[in-house]
C-alpha cells in the first residue's frame, strides 16, 4: 500500500472549483481540436506522420488504461494487492494523459470530416474519456485515503468509471478503424 499521506503524486485534494475547472480544460482542449481540424491542411507526407503520431498516442495511452485495468482485475481476482493496483494507476497517470493530449492535437492534424455522424460518435468517446479520466483520478485519491479494505461502496464509483473508461476508449479506437477503412 503506498505511505500514508499519499495524494496520488502531484494531485492534491481538489476543491469545487479546482474540478470544474478541470473539466473545463479537458472540455475546451477537446473542443479547440475540433474548431482547428478543418483549417488544417497537410502534405501526404505529413499526413503520414500525423497518422503515425495518432497511432503510437493511441498505444501509449489506451496501453496504459489496459495495465490499470489489469492490475485491477488481477485485483479483483485477489492476486494483487489493491496498492499495487493503485501505484499502477499512478505511474501510468501520465502517460495515459499524454497519450489523451496526443490524440487531440494529431487527430486534429489528420482533419476528420465533422460532418459524419460516426466523426462525432468518436469525437464525443473522446470527451468522455477526458471527464471520466478527472474522475477516475478522484476516486484514486479516495481509495488511497481509506485504511484497510475499502467497502463496496468506495469501490463502486471506480468500477462505473473503469467500464465506461473501456467503453470510450474502445468506442473511439472501433470507429476511427472503421472509418480509416471504411
């Protein structure tokens, strides 16, 4: 279990204000990526590594969901300490966020067509992965604070945002395959 007093890394324990204007970035980050996607125009070269970019933020940050999500269900299965679960969503805390940040600002790059129904089923999977990750960071700090075994009532809020943290990212992962060749 990590040392008592631990917030999680750099979080602190956040206020009202301090979350909503979190959500605020992550919101406005998600909608500045949309707003500059059609102005945006690349060489095919260019393109390419935008393409290439896009992927490997894809693999970083979708990756190091799966390993917390792992661990946790390692967790679940009683083969790992909830501690060690936790240190694993702390350590891949930063890497799942620049992989997040990574993925607007190439995807923009690539300039997808939001005019399709399914672009937007994507972008929307996107926003959701942004709020719900602010969440799950919360729910971290939380666990951390609880001494012993957290009751059910602890752990139900982190398992809601880990099935919908899956579904996003699957969500947008499928459609942006589908729609790359489609």
């Amino acid at each position: 279990m990590p040392a008592a007093g631990w917030r999680g890394g750099h979080r602190r324990a956040a206020g009202r204000a301090a979350i909503v204007a979190s959500v605020l970035t992550v919101s406005l980050g998600w909608l500045l990526a949309i707003l500059v996607a059609p102005h945006v125009t690349l060489s095919p070269g260019a393109r390419m590594v935008a393409l290439f970019c896009h992927l490997t933020c894809l693999v970083v940050g979708f990756g190091a969901v799966l390993t917390v999500d792992w661990f946790s269900l390692r967790w679940l299965l009683r083969r790992e300490p909830l501690g060690t679960v936790l240190t694993a969503a702390r350590g891949a805390h930063l890497l799942i966020w620049l992989g997040l940040v990574g993925l607007l600002a190439s995807g923009a790059a690539l300039g997808p067509d939001t005019s399709s129904g399914l672009v937007w089923v994507k972008l929307l999977a996107v926003l959701v992965v942004g709020i719900n990750g602010l969440f799950l960071g919360r729910v971290r700090d939380r666990l951390v604070a609880v001494q012993g075994r957290p009751p059910w009532s602890a752990l139900l809020p982190g398992a809601a945002a880990a099935t919908i943290s899956q579904l996003a990212w699957w969500t947008a992962t499928l459609v942006g395959f589908w729609n790359a060749n489609g």
